[in-house]
C-alpha cells in the first residue's frame, strides 16, 4: 500500500500514513486530534532513465517462448536490440517489430516519436492520433493498360462506343495499386 504524508496543524508535525488510495486520514496519530491536512506529493517526473526503471532485461520482460518469437521476428527484419531495450507489444505492427525495441536511455521520448511518426495517438503522452492519409491510386504501366483495354473491349464490344480514355481510366482505377 501506499504511504502518505499528513500536516498536524494542533501537534505541528508532520505524520506519515499508509493506507489504500481512496482513503484518508480523519486524525493525527500522535496526538489524536482531527483536522490533519493531506500533503500532496510532487508529480512524478518521468526522465529516460526512469522511465524503463524496473521492467528489467528482455529476459525479464516475456516468457521464454514469446522472447524466441519476438527475437526471431526482430531477426528476419534484421534487427538484432540490445539486452536493456524494452520491447512493448502494443507498438508493434508485427512479431518483432523492430521499432517496438524502445531504447532504455530514450524512453518515454522514443514513444512519442513513434506514435507521432504512425499517427497513433496516446491520452497518456497528451499525443493526439492524426487521421489516415489518403490512399492514392498509382498508374499502371502502358503496356498494361493496353492489354487490359483489349481484353476489355473483347469481351464487351459495347466498350468501344466508349472514349478509350475513359475506359483507360475506369482500368486504371479498378487494377492500379494503392500507395499512401
């Protein structure tokens, strides 16, 4: 559980506590008189070196079989992290994900450039997610477009009545790739 500190304004000292979050103290324990005030304790500062403090090494962090895993899928990526990295499942976009290593002296930075860099957004950070990008159709090779107008147009004549630039478009946006 955790310890809090309380102000004695009757006894003039200042008394520590232990109990669970929600409660609090209703008197000074030395010299039982109500009307002790709750000393809030300054905020957590999270620095790199605080941040990854106490998850361990990647050893620490996963069961033996996820860590071969994970490791295996780092590999084909052909990343190989480093034993004090900290591996974090939800930033990964695959097993292995060589970006979901966070760097033990970069931390809690790392992860916001990360998740600003994929547009993802954390309440937490105070980083807010950016909305997909929109798809672009890439334009097929000549080549392609022709053997398609042709075999278009074999199999429904009625296509040829058609400007063939807009039949060349209609195969291009039905066959071409997306890009982002």
């Amino acid at each position: 559980m955790p310890s809090y500190n309380y102000y004695c304004p009757n006894c003039e000292k200042i008394v520590p506590a232990i109990h669970p979050y929600r409660e609090r103290l209703a008197q000074c324990p030395e010299c039982q008189q109500a009307g002790v005030q709750f000393i809030f304790p300054a905020p957590t500062i999270h620095t790199a070196s605080t941040w990854a403090a106490g998850r361990g090494s990647l050893a620490d962090q996963l069961p033996p079989i996820q860590l071969r895993t994970t490791l295996m899928g780092a590999a084909r990526h052909g990343f190989k992290p480093g034993r004090n990295m900290v591996y974090d499942p939800g930033l990964a976009l695959k097993q292995g994900d060589p970006e979901a290593f966070i760097p033990a002296d970069e931390g809690e930075s790392y992860v916001k450039k990360l998740l600003r860099k994929r547009g993802m957004g954390c309440e937490e950070l105070g980083i807010e997610a950016r909305p997909p990008l929109p798809k672009k159709r890439v334009k097929l090779a000549p080549d392609l477009v022709e053997e398609h107008y042709r075999n278009y147009t074999r199999r429904d004549p009625a296509l040829k009545d058609k400007p063939k630039r807009e039949v060349c478009e209609m195969i291009t946006e039905k066959h071409g790739s997306t890009i982002t």
